[in-house]
C-alpha cells in the first residue's frame, strides 16, 4: 500500500488536487477549492500545485491547519482580496474602453504594453537588479510556513524547474518554504531565478504542471483530480505574433501534463492486458475540472489582471464547474474515471521507459 505519512480517510470519499498555475487565472481554481473543501462528504487527502496553484496549495494548507476546511475557504478569500488589493496601484489595468465593452483583456493597456515589451528586449537581471517582487512580499506576510509544514491532514507537493538540469522537482511539505513557492512561480522572463540550496529554479509548469506522481505514491486515495487552467484544445490557427506567442505558452505548460497523463494511460493498458502485476502497479482514477469555454474566451493577458470583479468572476465560474462535477459525479469517485484519457490521446498511448519508471505506480 502506498505510503499514508499518519493520515487517515475521514469522511465518505477522498481525492487529490491536482492544480495548474496561471497567475489570476488561479481564481478560476480558488473557487473550484471552495465547493471542494464545503463539501462535507468529500475529504482532500492531498494537493500538488504549480505557480498560482502552487500559492493556492499553501494558502489552503495553512487554512486547514488554522482551521479545517472552512478555515481553508477563509484563508483563500482573504489571500486573493489581498492579491487584489496589492494590484491596486500597479500602471497594468483595463483601459476605459476595455471596462465600458465589459473585456478582462489587458492587451490595450499601456502599462501591459510597455511591460511584455521589455520582457522581451531584456532579461530580469537587467531591468530588475535588486530582484524586486512585491509578489513575494505578500506571500511572505500572508503565509506562516511553519503552520503549512506543520498541517498533517493533507499531503503538500510543490514543483518547480531545475534551471541547470531541466528536470522538475517536487518539494514535499516538509520542504515548503517561501523560497520553493516563489521557484513554482518564477517565470524567466520576468524575474531572477530562485536560488535553494545554490541550485537555480524557474516556474514549475515547465516540467510540472501540475506534478502528479506524488499522488501515486504517498496518497491513501486512488482518485486525483486535475484543476485545469491552461486549455489543452484552442480552434484556429493563431495568426498575430502575440497570438502566437501565446499558444505556444499553452502548450508548453501542458506538456508536462500530457506526458504524465500518457504514462498513467500505458499503466493502465498493460494492467488490463495482464502485463503488470496489479500488487505492484496501482489503478489511479483520473478526474478533471477545466473552464471549458468559459476559460477559452479569456486572453493571455488577463492573467495579470487582478482586479477584484475579475477574481471574483473567476471563482464563481471555478465554483460552478465544481459544482456541477461533483453533482454528476459524487458517486463515481474511487470507483472509475470521469476522464477519459484513451479518448484524450486518440489511441493506445507511447511514452519512454523513463517515464514510466518516474510515474510508475507502486503498491509497495
């Protein structure tokens, strides 16, 4: 049996989280985590995150810790309002004309504008030496991490890029620290790498987004679901180079995903095929909340939109996709999958042996 690190099955059924970054984007996920954790007949057994999921995590862990799951509820709220308010002064807004045709895009703002300009002209070292992040200020004086290190009810996985390996590398609760929360949301491009224990790490989505082998391992539950930000399928060829620029983003921070996902696909064939022993490899039931249509018509700039209407706008769609799954499909969770990853990948599944030792899903 996996690994259960003292935590035991609480309530009628258990999952796990799996959630993506993608900075206020991760509204969408704070509200997805809010029907979860008011759901009483459901107990969160553990959460792996990335950038924005990666500060959703730890806001949620330290909730439980302060308070249980509607501790958890409260501790969100309070940290986006403080998202928000941190945003107020910043020259990145809606222009008039964007606020009177109700867009959340950031693209004909002024200050977004200049900012993605000189992203793309010089690196963070140059233009910003002192590595100033009023990002990191906030999660600094919101998060206690020795609460979030010391919540046992819920297993903690944060993963972030080894600059020098390519590689991810998952922090384990207990390894939590501001440091690790701000490598998962380091983007290079727009801050410093982040320097723990003398090794460089960016953003986690590149080679993580989110991680779920953890689950695999260490999780008492069998069922994971996947908080989906980033949309997998976008209609059209994207013709401007910001367009462009963007897709090519989506895809990248998906790919990590999709690999994960390929693996766990193989796994279960050759199961089913009587390849691998069941007492070895273990049977993960693969779930996922995404935005659907909702998350596609919003651009890549609105993720830096922080402001409160917006954020609020997010979470109630999250809540309502919640929502929705979890009345269509309560019942079916640590019986099968609601995702249907042959259908995702179109046929049977091709992933290198190194992969599949990575994810490999062991009983022992």
């Amino acid at each position: 049996m996996p690994k259960t690190n003292g935590r035991q099955k609480r309530h009628e059924k258990s999952i796990n989280l799996a959630l993506q970054g993608g900075g206020s984007h991760g509204a969408f996920t704070w509200g997805v985590l809010d029907r979860m954790f008011e759901e009483d007949r459901l107990w969160i057994d553990g959460i792996s995150g990335t950038s924005a999921g990666a500060m959703n995590a730890v806001v949620a862990t330290q909730g439980m810790y302060n308070g249980g799951a509607a501790g958890a509820r409260a501790e969100l709220e309070e940290f986006w309002r403080a998202v928000s308010a941190a945003a107020q002064g910043s020259p990145i807004k809606r222009t008039a004309l964007d606020m009177m045709f109700g867009s959340w895009s950031l693209d004909h703002s002024p200050g977004y504008i200049m900012a993605d300009a000189l992203s793309r002209m010089a690196s963070p070292y140059e233009l910003n030496p002192l590595g100033i992040n009023p990002l990191r200020d906030l999660v600094e004086e919101f998060v206690d991490f020795d609460k979030v290190v010391s919540c046992s009810d819920m297993g903690l996985y944060i993963s972030a890029t080894n600059v020098e390996t390519g590689r991810a590398r998952v922090f384990h609760r207990e390894e939590v620290s501001l440091d690790v929360v701000m490598a998962s949301a380091c983007l290079p491009n727009m801050f410093k790498a982040v320097e723990i224990d003398g090794v460089p790490y960016w953003d986690g989505g590149y080679m993580g987004n989110p991680v779920l082998f953890p689950f695999i391992d260490h999780s008492t539950s069998a069922d994971i679901m996947i908080v989906q930000i980033n949309p997998l399928m976008r209609p059209g060829t994207p013709k401007t180079a910001r367009d462009i620029q963007n897709r090519l983003n989506e895809i990248t921070f998906n790919g990590s995903l999709l690999r994960d996902l390929r693996t766990i696909d193989l796994i279960h064939r050759l199961i089913d095929d009587g390849a691998l022993n069941e007492e070895e490899y273990r049977v993960m039931n693969m779930h996922m909340i995404d935005g659907c249509e909702d998350m596609l018509e919003l651009d890549a700039s609105s993720k830096m939109n922080s402001e409160w209407a917006f954020l609020v706008h997010l979470r109630d769609l999250g809540r309502a996709h919640a929502d929705k799954w979890l009345t269509a499909n309560f019942d079916k969770i640590e019986v099968e999958s609601t995702l249907d990853l042959s259908a995702l990948f179109g046929g049977v599944s091709a992933v290198h042996g190194a992969n599949m030792v990575e994810l490999r899903a062991r009983k022992g």
